[in-house]
C-alpha cells in the first residue's frame, strides 16, 4: 500500500498502542529501509487511542472503497498509454 499511495501519515491502532515506545522506532527504521530505493519519504508514524479502533477500521475501509479502485484503474489507463 505505501509503494501505491505515499501516505504522509500513519496511524497505527490496536494492540500496538501499549508498546508504542518499542514498536514506533521499528516501524519507523523498517519503513525507511523499504521506501530508501524509492526516494519516497518516510511517513510520520502515530499511534490512536484503544477506543478509535473501530472507527479508525471503518474509515480506512471506506477510504479504500472510494479511492482504491479509481486509484488503480487510473494506474492501469496511464500503463497503456505509455506503451
């Protein structure tokens, strides 16, 4: 997802949240070795409260439902038009 879309932010919610000191610099330093070949920027990493869980899960979900597949096909259009 983060080689499609370069999201400025991430917001991580869950079981995490209580190891947020141990798991925030891991996620941080594997992001930046995958996005480095990429020249893309690290995103900013966030951690949500345990009570946002669902809501955060019902927006992500809806953010895909809208934006993916016009994301995508509009990837698929310009594919075809550069060959």
């Amino acid at each position: 997802m983060l080689n499609l879309f370069h999201p400025p932010l991430i917001i991580i919610n869950g079981i995490y949240n209580e190891y947020e000191q141990i798991v925030k610099p891991v996620i941080i330093d594997t992001l930046a070795g995958e996005l480095a070949g990429l020249k893309t920027p690290v995103p900013q990493v966030v951690f949500g409260n345990p009570v946002e869980l669902k809501a955060s899960v019902g927006a992500a979900m809806l953010a895909a439902e809208v934006f993916l597949e016009k994301y995508l096909n509009s990837k698929i259009v310009k594919t075809k038009l550069l060959k």
